[in-house]
C-alpha cells in the first residue's frame, strides 16, 4: 500500500462523510432544532 492509496482512500472517507452530514442537515426531522438552535443569539437571558 502506498502513500497514493492512503490518499485516495482518505479522500473517498472524506466524501462519504460530508454526503452523511448533508443528509442529516436537510432531514426534516431536524428542522425544528436548527430553528431553535439559529434563534439562540436573539433570547434574551435574565441571569
């Protein structure tokens, strides 16, 4: 195994990663806790 095949097979890891984590983004079972999470910097904390 050389250091091209390392290469490449990091690369292709890589992909299948962001593939993943598009995926898991734009499932509408998530959209709620993003909604919430972007309004985060707006609620105004009484500490």
């Amino acid at each position: 195994m050389d250091i091209n095949t390392l290469r490449i097979l990091a690369t292709i890891a890589s992909f299948i990663v962001f593939i993943g984590l598009m995926v898991w983004t734009w499932q509408h079972r998530n959209t709620s806790d993003f909604k919430d999470a972007a309004n985060l910097p707006f609620t105004d904390d009484q500490s």
